[in-house]
C-alpha cells in the first residue's frame, strides 16, 4: 500500500518531468527558429552566387549592390570571422544547419523519453491515489452483532437528576 508520502514524491515527479518537457520543446523551437534562420541564409548566398551584379534586398526597402566575384565574412566560431566566396560559406552553413538536425534528432527522442516516464508515472500517481481513497473494508470493521432497533429495545426511564437520554 501506498502513503501519502510516496503520493507527494509521485506527484513531484510527474511534476518536474512536466517541467523538462516543457524545457525541451521550448529548446526544440528555438532550434527550428536557427534553422529557418540558417535556410534564409542559403537561399540568400545561393542567390548572390548566381547574380551577377545588381542589388540584393535585405528587407525593409534596403538594397546591397552586389558585384561579380562577392565575398561573404562568415563567423567561423568564438567570434573569429573569415572572408568566403559564397559556395564556401554555404558549406560553412549547411555543417552547422545538419548538426542542428542532429540536435533536434536528440531533443525529440528525449521529449519521447520522458513523455512516456511522465504518463507512466502520472497512471501509477492515479492508481496510487485510487486506493488511498477507497479504503478495503476488512472483517474487524463489519459488526459481528447487529445492534438492536429502538422498537425492540426496552424503554429506559430516566433517572433523578440525571441527564436526558435519547429515547427522551
């Protein structure tokens, strides 16, 4: 059988296992958003790659000439930045764009993890609770004799001084 303690140490469980799925799909969007941002980046390059010359937008009515032979500064990590030609920068972008696949790949299969944990543990907190709720009833608790009804029983008088009783 199961005491209340076990059911607040359940229930904390459920609890803090809830906590971290919330965690990670809020880490899982935040990777879909570098993602999107990361895929814009390419599609951006690939178009500098293939224009000539002209001007390329940046959005909000702002154009950026653009001339034959363009080259891209690209954060290599830690801050360092190094001047590529468009492809180069687009196999710089795609590495990091497949390794934040394969973050997301891992932040999915833990979110399964503990989905499954926390439905386990949720049914087992309910089962828990069911049976702290309805206690068994054992023999010691049924009344061996039954008690006799008031139309049976003989009709007490009351005493002097004494205090009224039920039947009164």
């Amino acid at each position: 059988m199961v005491d209340a303690v076990e059911l607040q140490r359940m229930a904390r469980l459920v609890d803090m296992n809830r906590q971290r799925l919330a965690e990670l799909q809020e880490q899982v969007q935040r990777v879909d958003a570098v993602l999107f941002e990361h895929e814009e980046t390419i599609t951006s390059l690939k178009a500098i790659e293939t224009t000539p010359g002209g001007h390329m937008s940046l959005g909000a009515g702002v154009m950026l000439p653009i001339n034959k032979g363009t080259t891209t500064l690209v954060d290599l990590g830690t801050g360092i930045l190094g001047e590529r030609s468009p492809q180069g920068a687009i196999s710089i972008v795609q590495s990091r764009i497949d390794d934040l696949i394969e973050v997301k790949t891992q932040f999915q299969a833990e979110i399964e993890i503990i989905s499954k944990r926390t439905e386990e543990l949720a049914n087992a907190f309910d089962e828990a609770a069911k049976s702290i709720s309805e206690p068994e009833v054992t023999e010691e608790e049924t009344p061996s004799e039954p008690e006799p009804s008031p139309s049976t029983s003989t009709r007490r008088r009351r005493n002097f001084g004494s205090s009224l009783t039920l039947d009164d």
